[in-house]
C-alpha cells in the first residue's frame, strides 16, 4: 500500500509539473499575440497602472516565461517583448504618448455614447439623475474596457503609420539632398580637375603660341615679298592703257592747221 501511495504522489507532482508548464506556455502564447504598440497588453494591465504596478506585474509574469524555466521555444521572444513593455512604460516621455493616444480613444467613445443616449430616453434620463455616476459606473464596465482596447489599437495603428509616413519621407528626402551633394561635389571635383590641367598645359599653349606667332609672321613677309616682286614685274611689263595711243585734242587741232 505504501508503495501505491509514492506512486500516487509522483503522479500529483508530475501532474502540478506539467500544469505550471501549461501556464507558462500559455502566458507565451498571449504576450506574442497581444498587440506590439500596447504595452499595457504585453503586461496585461489597465491604462491608469501606476509604474509600481508596471514593475510588480513585470516581475511576476517574466518569472513565468523566462527562458530557463520555461520550455516554450518562443519563451525567449516572449521575454524580450516583455522586457521592452516595461521599458516603454517606465518611460516618462513614451508613457505620456500612449496615454494621450487613450485620453483620445475615450473621448470618441463618450462622444459616441452620447449619441446614443440621445435615441434611449431612459438612460439619458437616468444618466442626469446620477449626475455623472451612471456614465463612471459604465465606464469601469467589462464592455465598455473592450470597446476602449479596440480603439486605442485603433488610434495607435493610424499614429504609427503616421509616424512611419512621414520618416519615409523624411529619409527620402535626405536621400536626395544626399544624392545633389553628391552630385554638386564631383561637378566641383571635375572643375577642379579641369582647371588643374588648364593651368598644367599653359607653358605648353604660350610656347605654341609663340611658334605661331613666328611662324606666322615668317609666311606674312614672304607674302608680302612675294606680292612686291610680282607688282613690280607687272608694273614693268603691262601694256599701255589704249587712251594713251589716242593723241590730246589739241595737238590734233595743231596738225590740222
């Protein structure tokens, strides 16, 4: 009989064994399915959780799905999705962003109420008798939390596409003010260059210069030499004009008579 009874006790601890590991599994499982711009999620808290709440929670749950006690092969991205929800709370600056994002998330569900109490006379009326504690009382509610949960993931997924917008186009734009730098210093580089080879070639283009300038008056005198032989042989050789064969008048005027 005592024998039965170990066995019994093993079975008891083994099963308490693979519970806690269920548990664990589970807590894996839900901390990856929440939603990443929720940190609130990942911790599994209400957004008006102080920060020692934050750190008490974080303790709690990261015992749970650490990876050297529990199995769960995705423990270790668990863990680190976790760890990262607790920084972004304990962070003044990225707390007060997601809380604003709730803050807003609320008012388009009160405005929404609203409406809809405009159609139900009966709870307007007893909203008024309340003076306002109908409204609070509705607002702790389970349905009222889940419809709160749904819009800040809402909210959240229209920021951050936002956000990712406009640094696309803020990396665009720093792309292509990179790429014109870029641009305008080779142009200047290739300047540089040129001028370089300009002022590296001018002894070359002033001696040529010169040899021009000789050469070229050596060809003009012997042009001109040229052009004064060939005048003077002209001028010796030409024919005379035909009016220098007709006499003058008047020596024809003398011969007559």
């Amino acid at each position: 009989m005592g024998e039965v009874k170990v066995d019994d006790d093993s079975i008891l601890k083994s099963f308490l064994a693979e519970v806690g590991e269920v548990e664990r599994d589970n807590e894996v499982v839900r901390i990856l399915s929440c939603f990443k711009l929720n940190p609130f999620e990942h911790l599994n808290l209400s957004f008006d959780s102080s920060t020692d709440d934050v750190k008490r929670q974080y303790r709690k749950i990261s015992l749970m799905v650490h990876p050297d006690k529990c199995k769960h092969p995705q423990a270790q991205e668990a863990f680190g999705a976790l760890a990262k929800a607790q920084q972004l709370l304990l962070n003044d600056q990225e707390r007060d962003y997601i809380l604003t994002q709730v803050h807003a998330a609320k008012e388009e569900l009160r405005m929404k109420r609203k409406k809809q109490l405009k159609k139900d006379t009966a709870s307007k009326i007893k909203s008024l008798v309340d003076e306002g504690k109908h409204e609070h009382i509705y607002e702790q509610s389970e349905e009222f939390q889940k419809e709160l949960k749904l819009k800040v993931r809402e909210i959240l997924t229209d920021q951050e596409w936002r956000r990712r917008k406009m640094a696309m186009r803020i990396s665009e734009e720093e792309g292509r003010l990179k790429k014109d730098e870029a641009e305008q210093k080779e142009m200047w580089k290739k300047k540089r260059e040129h001028e370089e080879q300009w002022e590296g070639t001018r002894e070359k283009r002033v001696s040529s210069w010169r040899d021009f300038q000789k050469s070229g008056k050596k060809v003009r005198d012997t042009l001109v030499a040229i052009w004064l032989i060939t005048y003077f042989i002209w001028a010796k050789h030409r024919p005379k004009p035909l009016l220098s064969l007709i006499r003058p008048k008047k020596e024809r005027l003398v011969l007559q008579n």
